[in-house]
C-alpha cells in the first residue's frame, strides 16, 4: 500500500494505523500520569506500565533502596488507578569480583524480594548486567524495576495534568521530614550523605490500596504520587501539567524545608473537590490524609515561604537542557 501511487490507500493505511496503534495510549508518563497507559482492544481494560529505580538510595542502604525501587513502581501504578500484576527486573551494578560490589546485589535483592512478597507483586522476568565500570570506578547501583498493572475500566483512571482552580489538595501518608540522601541534600546542600527514606511495606500497601479506591469508585481523578523532592516536587510536576497555580500551606509541625523536601515514602498527592470526604474515607482505612494547599492563581507558592510564577517555572524546567546544552 505505502509504495501504491494511489493516495486514497495510502490514506486509508495511515487511518488504520492512528486507529488501532497511535490512539491506544490514554496517558503518558511524561506529560502528566504516574505511569503510562494503552488500551485494551476490544474491552474496557487498560494495561498500566512505568519503570523505577532511586540509585542514591541502593547506594546509601542497597537492602532499603532496593525496597524502594519496588514499593515505587507499586505506587506509580496504584497513582493511575490499576492493581500492580508483575514486575521485571534490570540488575545494573559494578564488578561483582568486589566484596563491596556483591553486598551490594545481595542485600538489594533481598530488599526487592521482601517489598514483593509483601505487595504482592511477583517477578516474572529480568536480566543482570554486570562490570558496568570505567576506569575502576562503578556505576551506582541501579537495580531498576519495571512494573506492569490492570485497569479494570480505563474510565476510571487518574493522571495529575487534570488539577482545576477551586480544588483543595489532600496529602495521603505520614510525613516525617525524611532528608536523608534526599535531592534537596544533594541539589541544595551540596551533600550526599544520611540514611535513605525507611520503606514501611504495611503502609504502602494500606495507603495505596486506599487510593486505588477512591479512583475506582470515582471520588478523585487527580493523584501524584511523591519520591524525588518530596511534597513541592509532586506539587510543581502537578501545577505545570495541569495549567493551574498551587498554594501550600505548612503546618508548622516540621521546618519547613523538611515538610517540602522530605522524600517520606508512601505518600500521593490528591486533588479533589471534597476533601471532607476524602479524609473521612481515609480515616475509615486507617491511611493518614491533611489537606495541605489549595489550587489556582498564577503561581506555585508556599504560604509565608516564597511564591515562583508558574510560567517562569515552567521556562527554568523546560529550558535548562537547551541552555545546558548551548
């Protein structure tokens, strides 16, 4: 057909080709989903698929980082709506012939094989690559987890690109204030140092399942959940895909560059219209949920902290490659 002169074939082919292949992906991950999404011909099923590793972390405690890889691709699947099937595994690392290597591997698979027997969320595949080093110096350990999920009606599905002005913003999951080889340690304070965020599986699972919920039974559409730079990360990704300002606001409890930045897991960022309802309903699951920002205006700001405009924002985030690069 494509090589037929006739330009109805060709035509016809490039429909047949939108039709059955380009709009079968309902969101993508890199504009404005936890996880990408393609659906399922035929049904009302969509399949959830997204790829996670924090290398920092497997550096500083491999057993936690390795917890972490996992309970993260759980997260980003549950954040869209779909019940985490399986994960694949990537075991990227050094010189396994170094004693310091092999603890490494060891002690990140066990933390991996732990987070899936508590989630339930089973290996079913992977590879290891090995001697990943240039001039004696390794990679940094990187056991990356790709995660796949169902989504019984696509429907029913959340992204944090549909934000709208008016709506309050409820943060599920505890906050301690965990800094500990966190991006704000590295980013601001120039160091790489401390304890990675400790993964508590029975909260990730009960906070998650809880949000998978109120998705499916229609309460909320908009869902982040947090990892690098913690609240004012997920909060920033969530205003400039979805057009809209944010304004947090603190309580107070931590300093604040602990309650921005911290990289506490199991923890989504919510936007909904009833945030009575949803904290009732989180309190029934026993799930931690305070409202902590409202959303609109031009700018994402921290009440009595700073405010940035949101476009100017959005040309420092999408700009610095092409000026990295120049």
């Amino acid at each position: 057909l494509m090589a037929s002169p006739d330009m109805a074939s060709k035509r016809w082919l490039w429909e047949q080709y939108d039709r059955h292949i380009m709009a079968d992906t309902l969101e993508d991950s890199a504009t404005g989903a936890d996880a990408g999404i393609v659906r399922v011909h035929g049904t009302r099923k969509a399949i959830a698929a997204t790829s996670d590793c924090t290398p920092r972390y497997v550096q500083a405690d491999p057993y936690q980082g390795g917890m972490q890889a996992v309970a993260e691709a759980w997260r980003n699947l549950t954040a869209v709506g779909a019940d985490p099937i399986a994960i694949t595994d990537n075991l990227n690392f050094g010189n396994p012939e170094r004693p310091e290597i092999m603890g490494q591997i060891v002690r990140a698979i066990d933390g991996m094989a732990e987070a899936c027997r508590i989630l339930d969320f089973p290996v079913v595949s992977g590879n290891v690559s090995l001697y990943n080093e240039t001039s004696g110096a390794a990679i940094p350990p990187t056991p990356t987890v790709g995660g796949v999920g169902l989504i019984p009606d696509y429907g029913r599905r959340a992204d944090f690109s549909g934000l709208q002005d008016g709506m309050s913003l409820v943060l599920v999951g505890e906050t301690r204030g965990e800094l500990g080889a966190s991006m704000y340690l590295r980013e601001i304070l120039g160091r790489e140092d401390g304890a990675p965020p400790p993964v508590d599986l029975a909260a990730e699972r009960r906070n998650g399942d809880f949000v998978r919920r109120l998705i499916r039974d229609g309460l909320v559409g908009v869902v982040h959940d947090l990892s690098d730079g913690g609240l004012i990360a997920a909060a920033a990704e969530m205003a400039m895909a979805s057009g809209t300002g944010i304004t947090l606001k603190a309580d107070g409890a931590l300093p604040v560059q602990a309650w921005l930045f911290g990289e506490d897991q199991g923890r989504y960022l919510i936007g909904c219209t009833d945030p009575a309802a949803v904290r009732a309903a989180a309190a029934a699951a026993g799930a931690p949920a305070e409202v902590v920002g409202s959303a609109g205006g031009p700018a994402l700001a921290c009440e009595g902290v700073f405010s940035l405009s949101l476009d100017d924002l959005r040309r420092r985030h999408e700009g610095w490659m092409p000026a990295y690069m120049g």
